[in-house]
C-alpha cells in the first residue's frame, strides 16, 4: 500500500490579499459607523442635560414668582417709614437681579398690542383712548424662563366700541 502524502493545499496570496483587504474595508466601516454612533449619543446626552438643566431651573424659579409678585403689591402700598420702604425696594431688585441672572425675564405688556402667546386677557375695556387689542394695563407680570414662556401676563386689553348704528 502506498502512503499517500498529504496533498498541500495551495494558497493563492492575491486570493488572500482580496480577503485581507476586503476584512479591513469592513472593519473600517464597522468603526466609522461606531465612531458615528458614539458622537450622536454624545450629542443627545448633552442636549439632554441641557433641557434638564433648564427644565430644573425653570422648577427652581417658578416658585418665587408669588414672593415677587408680593413684593410688587408691597412696593404699591404707601408707607410713612420711607427708609423701610427703600429697603424693601432695595430687597425686591435684588431678587429680580438675581432672578434674571438665573435666566428669568419679565415680559412687557403696557402699551404692547396683545399677543395670547404671551398674554391672559383678564379684562377687555371698550375704549377709542387706544389702539384696538392693545395691553392697557397688567394685573400680574409675565416672565420668560431662558426665552421659554414661564407664566403668560394677567392683562386688561382695549377694544374698539362697537358701533350702535350697524
């Protein structure tokens, strides 16, 4: 009996060159995708943190609002102690300075035309003294959050008069 030998087998190098080069073309895109993959999630997280912190500090500030609020009501009452009355104005701008710091900013309503994105109507006054949906005067001040509406403004708005002969 003859012994067989074990037939080598041949190897083609540019056959495994092919291979080599295709392996690393897909290794390649594998990381370039992973690559991609890890900066949008790098993105999201840091977009996310970005509206926690906001959403946070619009939690933090909105409750301060009523204390502000007071403090206007406080500064409108007369007072015989001036002094005391000048600390308290001393005391609410530094709150709204400090507040505004944080991102808080109160909106203008007086004499602005009523936009219901910004504004409650409380009250509408038949009036020819104003422009027609014009903010007449403000109950309670709104405040934008980072330039995100925190609390709309409590208004009183004009209204042209009807006319009677239509």
């Amino acid at each position: 009996m003859e012994e067989s030998n074990p037939v080598a087998e041949t190897v083609d190098p540019l056959a495994e060159r092919d291979q080599l080069v295709q392996e690393k073309a897909e290794l390649e895109s594998r990381l370039l995708r992973r690559q991609a993959d890890f900066e949008n999630l790098r993105r999201r997280v840091e977009r996310e943190r970005a509206e926690l912190a906001e959403y946070i500090g619009m939690e933090s500030v909105g409750p301060l609002l009523p204390i502000a609020d007071d403090f206007e009501r406080a500064l409108k009452v007369e007072c015989a102690d001036k002094e005391y009355a000048r600390g308290m104005e001393l005391i609410y701008q530094r709150l709204l300075e400090t507040l505004g710091k944080l991102g808080l900013e109160p909106i203008e309503a007086v004499g602005r035309p009523f936009d219901p994105n910004l504004h409650h109507a409380v009250d509408m006054v038949q009036t020819a003294e104003a422009d027609d949906q014009t903010v007449l005067d403000e109950y309670q001040r709104g405040y934008n959050f980072r330039g995100r509406l925190l609390r709309p403004s409590m208004v009183r708005v004009a209204v042209q008069p009807r006319n009677e002969d239509q």
